[in-house]
C-alpha cells in the first residue's frame, strides 16, 4: 500500500518506518527538517510540520493509509500539548478526509485513559474524542500503547540508570502497577495494524499482564546484577522538584520532561493495558528488552559499560 507517516523521526517512529518498508509498502513521510542520507532511498520525503497545512495535503494525496505518530511529549503549558496532539491531529485527518484517504491510524497514549491527570493526557483524549465523532467518514484505529522503550529513548534512560544502582531511586508508588512495550514490538503491530481492517480503540503491550516495580527491578537484577534494593521518593519531594522546574521553564522559555502532570502520571497507580490488545506470538518479554536497551545503552556511551565503572 501507499501509506503517509508523521513523526518518522522520532524513537518510535524510526522502527515503526522500518516497518512499513520491510512490509513492502511505498511510505510518503512528513519531516521538520530533512537531512542528506537521512532515510532509505525509498521513502518519499514532504517538508513540513502539523501546522503547514499546504505540507499535510502533499503528504496525503493519493495514499491508501495515514499513519500517525508525532506528537509533543513534552511543552510549555497544556496549549502547548494541545496544540500539537489536539489540533495537529485534526489537521492530519482533514487533509486526509479532503484527499478521500481510506484508513487513518492514530497513535494515542495509555494515559489518554485519565485525561484529567495531566496536560498531555487530556490532549491526547482530546485527539482521540475528536477522531471517534469521525467514524463514520474513514475507517479509524486508534492504538494506546502503554510505556515504550528500547535503544534510543532518552525518555526512558533515568530510569535504566536508576536501576543500574546498588540503591534504585524510583519517582512512585511501590504498588503501582504498569504494562510496557518493547519499541521494535510495537512498530511491528503498527504496520500490522495498518494493513489490517481493525477499527475503534485497542489498548497494547507487551502481552505479559503487567509489571510492578519491584518485577523491574528484579530482572534488570538477573541480568545486570543490580539493584540490590528500591527506595522510593515521596511524592510530595518530587512535586517540589516538579514546580521548580517549571518556574525554570517560564524563565527560560524551554519545556521540560519534569512538571507536575508528569508526576501524577509517575505517581498514578493503575497503567496496565485493558482489553484484548493487539494478539501476535513471539512478543518481546521484559528480560530480552531490557538486556537489549541496556546493552545499546552501554554500547553508545549512554550508560557507564559496566556497574562497577560507576561505583563512585
């Protein structure tokens, strides 16, 4: 098939790219800021961002499938949030609706599921409710992963180097419950889910029920040999940290990943995925996911090699 991608560049989106090509589809993708070399000879490059509607209406004409991923993980204020996942989103699929486009893939978050619990909850709920009222004019799927990792996030990474110390210091709860996906996993469902006729809403991960803190930290300790023990911080100590953070970003204009939204998402008690998921064999477990991200980690500098390099 002829599929357009947003958010080709991103963590997710890379794999997700691979994907699509190693599927055999021709994918059209829309890029901020293209550089030489920077994708196969194959994909069809369009010059824009989710606000340069003249760019979402090239990237559209003539596919069979939209696929989209971009979206703000992090932003000044909530409009910066909505601005990106809310109206961005609508302005991909009205390009896609005026281009008579048959299938739209809309890639959502877990956390959409409470949307009162932060900025970019409520954005990507708002997304998603926007996208339900459109069912009837295209054929919709909108997926929630639950927490993506593997090589290549730096979203991920303090926590993969908590888990590395003899003491891991967790930002939550100690009975918190969450699902996780490996990042290669969840491209292969997206393509799958691109060249399938599901529509509605599908929660994903790993397939494995759920994890706990304690259920991290022991399989990082079976790998890697640490953490001997998991301390968490109260919550109150990290909503401090939280609102100096933003004062700094109102000083300096540039968002940040630590904001008071992100510490009740760190700190809410309930992110496993509900419902069927998405069914597939040989998904990728926790232990193989972790040796795979902490091993890409080490080997491109962003990890001490070993626990004993960083035992000062």
């Amino acid at each position: 098939m002829k599929i357009a991608l947003t958010g080709a560049t991103g963590f997710a989106g890379g794999p997700i790219l691979r994907h699509l090509l190693a599927a055999g589809h021709e994918v059209k993708a829309l890029v901020r800021r293209p550089k030489d070399g920077q994708f196969d000879a194959r994909v069809k490059i369009t010059k824009g961002d989710l606000d340069r509607k003249d760019a979402l209406q090239t990237l559209v004409s003539a596919v069979d499938v939209v696929v989209h991923v971009a979206g703000a993980i992090s932003a000044l204020n909530e409009s910066g949030y909505f601005k990106v996942n809310y109206a961005g989103t609508r302005n991909v699929f009205e390009a896609a609706q005026l281009a008579r486009v048959k299938r739209f893939i809309n890639i959502s978050s877990i956390s959409a599921r409470n949307p009162e619990i932060s900025g970019y909850a409520a954005s990507k709920r708002a997304a998603e409710d926007y996208l339900a009222l459109q069912a009837d004019n295209m054929d919709i799927l909108t997926l929630r992963p639950s927490a993506i990792y593997g090589p290549g996030d730096r979203a991920t990474l303090p926590l993969i180097q908590a888990l590395q110390k003899y003491i891991a210091v967790i930002p939550g709860q100690k009975h918190a419950r969450f699902s996780l996906m490996h990042v290669e996993d969840f491209a292969f469902v997206v393509a799958q889910a691109a060249a399938s006729d599901q529509t509605g809403l599908l929660e994903i991960d790993d397939a494995q029920g759920g994890y706990n803190w304690a259920a991290l930290a022991g399989a990082n300790r079976k790998l890697f040999g640490r953490p001997n023990r998991v301390a968490y911080l109260p919550r109150g100590l990290v909503t401090a940290v939280a609102i100096a953070s933003e004062i700094g970003t109102k000083m300096t204009g540039q968002s940040g990943m630590v904001n008071r939204g992100k510490v009740n998402e760190l700190y809410h008690g309930d992110w496993v995925a509900r419902g069927p998921g998405w069914p597939r064999q040989n998904a990728i477990g926790l232990e193989q996911g972790l040796a795979e991200t902490v091993t890409w980690y080490r080997a491109n500098g962003w990890l001490p090699p070993s626990p004993q390099a960083d035992r000062r």
